[in-house]
C-alpha cells in the first residue's frame, strides 16, 4: 500500500509536468498529424490529472505529487532533442521519439500500479487506472503511426 501511493505521488507529479511540457513539443512540431496527436493527448493528459486525483480520493487520501526524476529526464531531454534538430522532418521525428519514451514510461507506471492496485482489492483504483493504461498505450500508438506514415523518413535521410 505504502508503494502504491509512493508510486501515484510520483506519477502525479510526472502528469502535472507534461501538461507544460506537452504545449513546447505543439510548438515545435510541424507535421499536421503529430500536431493533432499531441494536442489529442495533451486533453486526455488534463483529464489524467483529475482522474489522478480521484484514484487518491478513492483510497481516502489527498493528491500529493512527488518529484518524479525519470520524468523530468526524459522532459529535459526532449527539450535538448528539439533543440539539436532542425525545424521539420528531423526536429518532427525527434519529438515522436522523446514523446514515445514519455509514453512507455506511463505505460510502465500505469501497468503496475493497476496490477498493485489489484492486489490490494483496489476495485474502483484498478477502473480508473485502466483507463489511463489505455489512453498511454493509444498515445504510443499513434506516435508510432505518425512516425510510419507521415514523417518522410527519406526526405529527413537527404536532409542530413
Ligand atoms: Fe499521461
Ligand atoms: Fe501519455
């Protein structure tokens, strides 16, 4: 239990700071598709935020977020991707990178805690929790598409 809500702290905090996160990466970007697919997400990570603080409620506790250093990593070296890429094709493909790792560490974070979550009979915690599993595990999904479909990789090859 005492994991549990170490872990939810921490995933708290990661949500709330990809909410700001998110918007620099929108900027940045300039294919349509990945602008449409951060935007999609930066909504359902608002809602995140909220379900987030329902799941403390539910175990009766308040929404305590705690520094989460994976996070902030994995943010800072977005921001130094962006950076070190020219605008377009290449700085578009090193966002769906940088966005891709955001998302398997959600992904990772979610499918325990609903697996903790269920060990502790935490019925209406596993709900929520799978919820959020799914929208990270779509997210991925789409970054993936994007990358395939619309980043024209031989184009961003002539570039270099
Ligand atoms: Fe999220
Ligand atoms: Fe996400």
């Amino acid at each position: 239990m005492k994991l549990f809500e170490d872990e939810l702290k921490d995933i708290y905090w990661a949500e709330k700071a990809l909410t700001k996160a998110i918007p620099k990466m929108i900027k940045n970007a300039t294919d349509p598709s990945l602008i449409d697919a951060l935007t999609n997400h930066l909504a359902e990570t608002e809602k995140q935020v909220i379900r987030l603080v329902d799941i403390f409620e539910s175990i009766d506790k308040k929404a305590v977020a705690k520094k989460c250093e994976a996070m902030e990593g994995l943010i800072k070296e977005s921001a130094e991707i962006m950076d070190s890429c020219e605008a377009g094709a290449m700085r578009d493909a090193g966002i769906i990178s940088a966005g891709q790792k955001v998302e398997h560490y959600e992904i990772a974070s979610y499918g325990t805690l609903r697996q903790f979550a269920e060990t502790l009979g935490l019925t209406k915690a596993v709900t929520l929790l799978a919820a959020t599993l799914e929208e990270e595990k779509a997210a991925n999904q789409q970054l993936f598409d994007v990358i395939i479909t619309v980043v024209n990789i031989e184009d961003a090859i002539i570039e270099k």
